[in-house]
C-alpha cells in the first residue's frame, strides 16, 4: 500500500512557519505536522481564527496538507473541568486547521495519570465529532514504555485515541534501556501515527537529532511490525541531523527516499 509520509516542522524550528512549509515542500513531502516554529506553537488552544487561518493558508500556498498538530495537555493542576475546556478548544483549533490528527505527549507527573486518563475518554467523543483523532505520543512518564501506552489505549478505550508511535524516543526517554523494536506486535494494532526519529546513545546521553538510519533504530523491524500489525496510518519525520540549512535540508530529503525504501 501507498504510505502518507509527512514532515514536521522541528527540522526547521529556528525559522518560521511558512519557511519551514517551503523547505518541506522542496524537499517532497505532501503533509506537514506543524510543530513550534520560532519558539511558539501556530496553533494552540488560545489561538484566534487569525491564526489559525494563516498557519492553513501558509501551508496551502506551499502546496501541503495541515494533517497534523502537536498539542499539549495544559491545566492538570487546575482541576479537570479547566483542563478539558482548554483541550477541547485545542481540538476544535485543530479541526479549523484541517489536522485529522492532534498529537499528545501525556504528562510526565504520576499524580495525574488518573486525570490524564479521564481527561481522554471526556475529550475523545468531542474529538470524534470533529473528525480529529488523538494520538498519544511516547515522551516519558505516561508513556514511557510500550506497555504504557497499550495501557493508555485499553485506559481511554474510544476509537478517536490512539497511539502515534516514536521509536526514537522510547530510546531517548529510556536512555537506551529499552528498545522500540520488542513488542512490536503487541502494539502494532493500536498505531494510528508514526513519527520517524532515530536516536544514539553516547557516554549514557540520548540525542535524537540525527538523521533516521544512522542511528540505533531497527526501522525496518519497527515499520515492518507495525505494517503486519495493519498499520496503515500517515507517518511524520521529526528529526534529522545537521547544523546548516543545506545539511538539514539534505538529510530532510535523503529521509524521505530512506523511510519509502524501507517502507518498500
């Protein structure tokens, strides 16, 4: 089958939005996941129609398809109430910008992982009906490990949540004490994204800015267990290696042709 293979911002986060969208472009990728670009988010859930019109339309001029925003859980502390009618609105925000898929990094603190969990099975009806599909992303805490995720997936239990599966950071978060590669079938059927990221581990530090394959991510074990598992979701490229723009803008490309191939 024919994969959607998109791009995030992050790659380009130093550089605005419509620039960023413009190298993206260049480089082949038909959907963009828009990330923080110059140090603030495009699309939030306190962002006007403006905005949000205007991080679409910088897109479209660049001939991508919005699929995709990174969001956030804001106001735990506050009470849950507070905390569903920000993310609600976040949903909503998403839904104007045309995203099918709001990505979320969970919560790092254990004393609300209760209300992390009722917060998704209130919000995932309301994202239904917008026609938006969370996706929880690996990022410590939460979701730290795979079965942290299975776990949140049976937790919410609603077909508009899921899992966006991070290779790269289940190495990251785990400093390289876990793989992404075990229990791969155990989750395969939960991923509704991906995000392709590689990761090395060097003196017990985690980096994960370097460009997919050469790093230590069996990415054909992780995307061929996920595709026997039926995946069949779009897949987002976070981050690369390089420090120049022409590095970043080649590795951008060389990913692209590297995740098709192996894909393939």
């Amino acid at each position: 089958m024919e994969y959607t293979i998109g791009c995030t911002t992050r790659p380009y986060e130093s550089l605005t939005f419509s620039e960023a969208c413009d190298y993206i472009s260049d480089a082949g990728y038909s959907d963009v996941a828009v990330f923080a670009n110059a140090g603030r988010n495009p699309v939030r859930a306190d962002s006007t129609s403006a905005e949000i019109r205007e991080t679409g339309r910088a897109a479209a001029n660049a001939g991508l398809t919005t699929s995709a925003l990174m969001g956030s859980v804001r106001f735990l502390d506050k009470g849950l109430e507070t905390c569903l009618d920000d993310y609600r609105r976040l949903i909503d925000n998403a839904a104007a910008l045309g995203a099918k898929w709001l990505l979320d990094c969970g919560t790092a603190s254990e004393v609300y992982y209760k209300d992390y969990y009722e917060l998704m099975r209130r919000a995932a009806p309301h994202a239904d009906q917008a026609g938006v599909n969370i996706a929880l992303k690996p990022h410590g805490g939460i979701s730290l490990t795979v079965q942290d995720l299975i776990k949140a997936d049976r937790e919410v239990s609603h077909p508009a949540f899921g899992i966006c599966y991070d290779p790269g950071n289940i190495i990251y978060y785990s400093k390289g004490g876990l793989r992404p590669e075990i229990d791969i079938d155990a989750v395969a059927s939960r991923v509704t994204t991906v995000i392709i990221k590689d990761c090395v581990v060097q003196s017990g530090e985690p980096d994960v800015m370097v460009t997919p394959g050469e790093g230590l991510v069996d990415f054909g074990k992780v995307l061929g267990g996920l595709a026997a598992g039926g995946f069949d979701g779009p897949l987002y490229v976070e981050c690369v290696g390089g420090t120049t723009l022409n590095e970043i803008n080649a590795n951008i490309e060389s990913t692209l042709k590297f995740v098709r191939s192996v894909l393939t």
